[in-house]
C-alpha cells in the first residue's frame, strides 16, 4: 500500500425521495380493465354475490374481485396453474399495482 493522504470527504445524505425513482412498465390493458369494472361497480357487485358461499371458519380469503383479476391475468399471459398466477403476480411490480 501507498502511503499518501487521506481525503475527508463529506459523505452525503443517503436518501432517496420515491418520486424520483423510476416508475415500473405500466400494463395499460390491465389498467383500461380496472377502470372499466370500477365504473361498472363490479367488485361490489361480485362481493354480494358471493357472500352467502362464505364461511365463519378458518383463515380469510381473498376478495373476489381480485381473484377474478388474478384468473383474468392468468388467462392473458397463458398461465394455466394457480401457483403460476399467484407467483407471477407477486414478483411484477405493475401487476401489484393492478391488482391493488
């Protein structure tokens, strides 16, 4: 090693606003899809329609409306198992934001 000098410099702040982060790739299909079921109060919907099938026991499940966008997603991008969809919807940012 060299001897030489050391530079004290100043480190700077280690923050990062998320505005300035770059945004994910959009899927604008799924978020024409969500707008129009939104106008058409379809979660609500599709909510009371399957409210007599629920059970008082056991763990939650999801919400219908989301399952449906789930299958949904499933079918479009040729995923034919639910592990598949489940997997591929948690690992995408913008199918995460579809599905919010």
């Amino acid at each position: 090693m060299a001897m030489g000098h050391w530079r004290t410099e100043q480190q700077q702040e280690f923050w990062i606003a998320t505005e300035e982060l770059s945004q994910t790739p959009r899927h604008v299909f799924y978020e024409r899809v969500n707008e129009l079921l939104a106008e058409a109060g379809f979660d609500a919907w599709l909510e009371q329609l399957c409210r007599p099938h629920y059970s008082q026991k056991g763990r939650g499940s999801i919400a219908p409306g989301h399952y449906f966008r789930m299958l949904m997603i499933g079918y479009f991008e040729d995923i034919d198992s639910q592990r598949g969809i489940a997997w591929r919807c948690s690992e995408s940012l913008s199918l995460k934001k579809v599905l919010k």
